[in-house]
C-alpha cells in the first residue's frame, strides 16, 4: 500500500473527492482523510462507511469546523441522517441498521438537503404526498417510524427543540400484495410432496412450528433436545440488505423460546441427523460446516436468500400456491388460530414481543371458519 503525506493505505484505486476529503475505497465503501490536528502535515484515515454522508459526518466529527454536527439545527437532515446512523451500527443488529439506511436513502431525495431547522410539517407532507405513488403503507408506516426515532434524538441531544413527526401521518400509500396462507388440506398436499425430499426434516420442522427463516438456518444441533421432543430457538442467521451474512441471537427476550415438536418431526429429525453423519464422515476433509443442524451436502449452512426459489420450486412441484418463506409462518400462525389456539399461546410459540402482534398481523381467519362460528353463535342466542 501507498503513503500520502505520512499516512499509510492509499493508492490510485482510492477515488478522492480532494475537496471534502471524503472518497470512495476500491472494496466499495467509503471513508476519509483529514489532517491530524497538530501533527504537523500527518493525516489520518478511516474507512469502512456504507455511504459518502456517513464519511463526510465522521469527517466533520473528527476536525470540527464549519460543518461539525455539533453546530445544532443547522446541519442538514443528510448530515443528521449519517450521524445516527453511526450511532445505530455500534448499537443496534446489522439488519435494522441496515433498514435504518435505506428508510433515510429513500427520505434523502426530498428533504436531505434541508437543514433541521427547516424540517417542517409541510415539507414532510409533501415529501409523503409524492413516496405515497411509489411505495406501500407498509414501507411508508416503516419510513416515518425511523424518521420519527431520528428526530426524536435529534431533540433529547438538542439539536432542534421539537419532533415534526409527531404532528404528520404519512397517507395511504400503494397497496401492497396481500399476505397468502396455505390451508390445513394444502399443508397435508405440501408435507406429503416433500416426504422424500433430502430437506423433509426441515421442512416438515417449518411447517409445524412457524420458525423464522434466520432461525431455521442457524439452528444448531447442541440446540436440538430430541429427548424432551423440544428445540431451543436462541440463534439466528440472516442475511442484512446489503446481503452480508450475520448470526446472533434473537433481537427480543420473548424471540428466545422453546418450541416443541411432535412425534412425526421427531422422528423425522432423527432420521436427517443420522444422514448427516454419514454425508460428513464420506466428506471428511471436504466437509466445510460446522454443527448445523440442516446444511448442503459439503455441510454449509443453507443460505437465508435461497430459501424464496426453494419454496416456490416445491409449492409448484406440489401444485400449490406459490408462499414467501414468511407466509409459511403466516399460515401456521393463521392454522393456530383457526383450530382454536389461544392468541397467547400462539404469541409465545412464534416469539412475538407483543400479543398485538400476533393479533394484527397473523390473525386473518377462513372466511368459512368465520361464517361458521358466527351462525353457531347466532343459533345459541336465537334458540
């Protein structure tokens, strides 16, 4: 590696905005340099930044000046967007922060060269007005949530003396696809499909248990209690937006449970852990994973984003509508409730922090369930 004025790591691949100081790295983030103060013409530089404004705030931080977000109000929304987004890398899992960036990549174009100080209510409608033809409700409740979280810091650090979000909802936006849930005759086509599948222990773990998909991939089997016919769900592996694999544990206390499972899973279970151990030991040195519970054959970890045409492969060998691994879990939190599970109970298996949770979003019954407890209810009043 090359050396510019005593500092060590640079060479012709840095693309330099010399004005700023802030470039571009050869790996494909971002960082900066910035002259040591007191060191006699020494710089220093940093790197590892997701985004050109991240660098220029560490930047502004570690020299002061004119632009240091120290400044208050000032600074613009961009320049307070990248600030807490530092703050939330070191803080927070890698998913949300990266959902944090790309709630502020989709705000900057209407309001990130705005100051603080002239982040208003009107600025926020109108920024909302033209997100609602390109977004759904979902992802617009989502933006100004996070907006909502920086603003408020940006008030308890007092940067500004109010939060404008607390005084603007964003409107209706695109509607988004509607949620698909398999029914419990669609289940039974599914399980049967996949009854000779290498994966059906995995499978069939899914479908009666509503794991999420991290959850499934980052199973271990020390955490796989065959004997109590339970599994131990605290460890996850996900794939972040930027598409960087990250394991850890669950994000809340309530996401860490113990899932039972019955006989026929058990067994199933079983069956793959003993086909694993011959798969492992006809690799030998090959063999790549670890102690994963469900790998590839040279013992790697399934990857999370692989899952989406897996399924969809299987629900149309099946003849069955095509499921996101997310609404397989929907179906059997919908199943739950459908059979008569108590909501409290189902909030438990699936790891909910909030009962509302699973109230609102998992809560959607057959309309001929819905018809039938209607009328027998109907039929008790009226005799």
């Amino acid at each position: 590696m090359g050396k510019i004025n005593g500092s060590e790591g640079w060479s012709n691949a840095d693309a330099e905005d010399m004005a700023t100081g802030v470039f571009k790295h050869r790996e494909g983030n971002w960082g900066f340099r910035a002259n040591v103060p007191g060191g006699a013409g020494q710089q220093v530089k940093r790197v590892g930044f997701a985004t050109m404004l991240a660098a220029y705030a560490a930047r502004a931080r570690y020299i002061g000046g004119e632009h240091d977000l120290r400044k208050g109000s000032q600074i613009s929304v961009d320049e307070w967007f990248a600030s807490r987004l530092m703050v939330i890398r070191e803080t927070r899992r890698a998913t949300t922060a990266a959902n944090y960036r790309y709630a502020f990549d989709r705000m900057s174009p209407y309001i990130g060269e705005l100051s603080l100080a002239d982040l208003d209510e009107e600025s926020l409608r109108a920024m909302y007005r033209k997100m609602a033809t390109r977004y759904t409700n979902d992802t617009l409740t989502t933006t100004h949530g996070r907006l909502r979280a920086a603003l408020r810091a940006a008030v308890r650090e007092r940067k500004i003396d109010r939060c404008v979000t607390d005084s603007v909802s964003p409107p209706p936006g695109l509607r988004g696809r509607v949620k698909r849930t398999w029914t419990f005759e669609q289940l039974l086509t599914f399980t049967r499909h996949v009854s000779t599948h290498r994966d059906r222990a995995m499978w069939l773990l899914w479908v009666t248990t509503g794991v999420r998909r991290g959850e499934i991939c980052g199973l271990y089997w020390p955490k796989v209690l065959l004997d109590r016919s339970e599994v131990l769900i605290n460890w996850q592996r996900t794939i972040t937006a930027e598409g960087r694999i990250v394991e850890g544990i669950p994000k809340t206390d309530r996401a860490e449970r113990i899932v039972p499972i019955n006989d026929q899973v058990e067994g199933a279970v079983r069956e793959w852990r003993s086909l694993q151990a011959e798969q492992r030991l006809g690799a030998g040195s090959e063999w790549l994973g670890d102690d994963y519970v469900f790998t590839t054959y040279q013992g790697r970890p399934h990857h999370p984003s692989a899952f989406d045409d897996r399924l969809a492969h299987l629900a149309k060998g099946a003849g069955l509508p095509v499921l996101t691994p997310h609404e397989l879990r929907h179906t059997y939190a919908s199943r739950c409730l459908e059979h008569g599970m108590d909501v409290k109970l189902v909030s438990a298996m699936l790891g909910h922090s909030k009962v509302e949770t699973t109230m609102n979003l998992y809560q959607h019954v057959n309309p001929l369930v819905a018809h039938e407890a209607a009328n027998a209810l109907a039929a008790k009043m009226l005799g």
